[in-house]
C-alpha cells in the first residue's frame, strides 16, 4: 500500500510539513510540523499548525505520530500543540541526546533539563519498523546535517529531512555542532542506492530566483542533476565544497530560539516566577 501524502509549505521559513496517511478516515502521521513565530515581538502563532490539524479533522484521520526529522534550527517545532489538539506520540532519532548534551551546555540549562530524551514520547533507532495503520515505515540514520538526522521511509516516498534538497538547490549545511559532511555525504549515497524511482520529499525548499516552491523528486533525478552529490562527485569533491561554503553561510535567523524548542518536543522552556517563559542568547558563544 503506497501513502496518500498532503504537503503544508511555510513562506516564512521555507518549510514543508506532511501528513502522511494510509485511507481517508484511517491513520496518520505528521512529519515536521512548523510554529509560527514573529522574532521581533517574540510572539508564537498557530496558523500553520492549525492548518495541519483542520485537514486532519476533515479527512477524518487517526493521528499515530508526529515525527521529527531532526532538531531543527530554522523553524520552531509545532509538535507539541499538535499533539494537543490531536493527539498522538512525538517521535525523533534516539541520536537527540547527543544533541541535547551539546545544547544542555550551550545555553547553560541546568540540572533541571535532563538531556535523555525523555521529553519525546518515542526514540526511534536506525533500520527500526513502524506502522502508520495499513502503512509499514522504516527508519533510516543518515547524520552529516547534524548527528541526530533521521530520514522515513514509507512506501515508495522517503522523508529525508535536509540531507537533501531539491536538485538545484544541493545539500544541507554541515557546520552546526556535531555535523560532519564525510557523514553527509555517506548518508546521501545511503539515500541514492534506493531504486531510481523511490519518491524523495524535502523538508525545505529554498528556490532560485524565478521559481516556484517545490519539494518532491526522485532518486534518479537527484543522482543525476544535483548540483552538489550527482554520480561522480567524489567525497573528498564534496567535503571541500561543503566546508567553503559553509563558511561562507550565516547562522539561521531562528537557531537560538528554535533549539531551546525543539530539544524539549516543541515545548517552550519553563516558565519564570512571573509566568512567562524566556529564550536565553548566549553572547559571544556559537
């Protein structure tokens, strides 16, 4: 049985959200879902999040999971508010404790942030099965982006998170803590070795001048039109061209904001005395 797939992409971040689901009035999983957050006011919104839940609610679906592909550093996690509304187990690589630890020290979290995993529902490991109702899943590691990259796989379509994007656009930055472009680009051609035709969905898009958003390909047109790993690119071709240009490439607008989200499943941090919960910037540290 292959996926039925609806695709949410989010203007401001560049963000694709799915829902991936066996049957209208089955069951469901939603991959990567987006908060909205105004950074100057440091205000949260759930506009793109409510999109998610109504087409969830109309298609009359069972919500089983909300997955992460990774801790992302562009966008904050709607999963927790998700779940709230629908229900559901949060999931992410079990590889999110060594993301934990780094940013655990990072941002100075204290004995009260413990960096197990715990605040997920599920850990999934590398080459694990699960089921979306009628619909088998296969988990697969593909760190370089960041250690803790998971790519899902089900069916025919593969949910790979950004270790890939769209073949004019290349391949995802390796330069935050833990990330690696050797690992990189290993998981890539863990990627490529799938059947040419395997469906290939892209968390983000960011496209050149004059075209539309778009964020589905295939194996055997990443192979031969990616700009950045296309077959006879060498690793040691793309780790030089990986480190330039990652050197060249500024933080992410939101990656202070969003890791302090996202390695606690989409909740905000604690909230102070006073009830109102606080981002902390590290000065002068990253």
């Amino acid at each position: 049985m292959q996926p039925q797939i609806a695709s949410f992409f989010d203007d401001a971040t560049g963000t694709v959200t799915y829902v991936v689901y066996d049957e209208k009035g089955g069951h469901a999983a939603v991959i990567d879902p987006v908060l909205d957050y105004d950074h100057n006011a440091g205000r949260t919104r759930t506009h793109g999040a409510g999109r998610i839940v109504n087409f969830v609610r109309e298609q009359g679906l069972r919500l089983e999971w909300i997955i992460e592909t990774h801790a992302h550093a562009d966008h904050l996690s709607a999963s927790h508010f998700i779940k709230e509304q629908l229900g559901g187990k949060i999931a992410i690589g079990e590889q999110i404790r060594t993301v934990q630890g780094v940013f655990k020290k990072l941002f100075n979290l204290g004995e009260d942030f413990i960096g197990d995993g715990r605040q997920f529902d599920y850990l999934f490991r590398d080459g694990e099965r699960f089921s979306i109702g009628q619909l088998d899943a296969e988990v697969l590691f593909v760190p370089g982006h960041t250690p803790a990259d998971m790519a899902y796989k089900v069916g025919d379509a593969v949910f790979v998170g950004d270790t890939l994007f769209m073949p004019d656009v290349g391949t995802a930055r390796c330069d935050f803590p833990g990330g690696d472009a050797h690992s990189m680009y290993r998981s890539i051609r863990k990627l490529l070795s799938l059947p040419d035709g395997t469906r290939l969905f892209m968390c983000h898009d960011y496209p050149p001048h004059g075209r539309e958003p778009v964020w589905e390909t295939t194996v055997v047109e990443q192979k031969q039109k990616n700009i950045h790993v296309r077959e006879g690119v060498t690793e040691e071709q793309f780790v030089a061209m990986r480190q330039a240009r990652d050197a060249t490439l500024d933080m992410p607008v939101l990656i202070l904001p969003s890791i302090q989200v996202n390695i606690r499943a989409g909740e905000m941090p604690p909230p102070e005395a006073n009830g109102v919960s606080y981002f902390k910037i590290p000065v002068n540290a990253m």
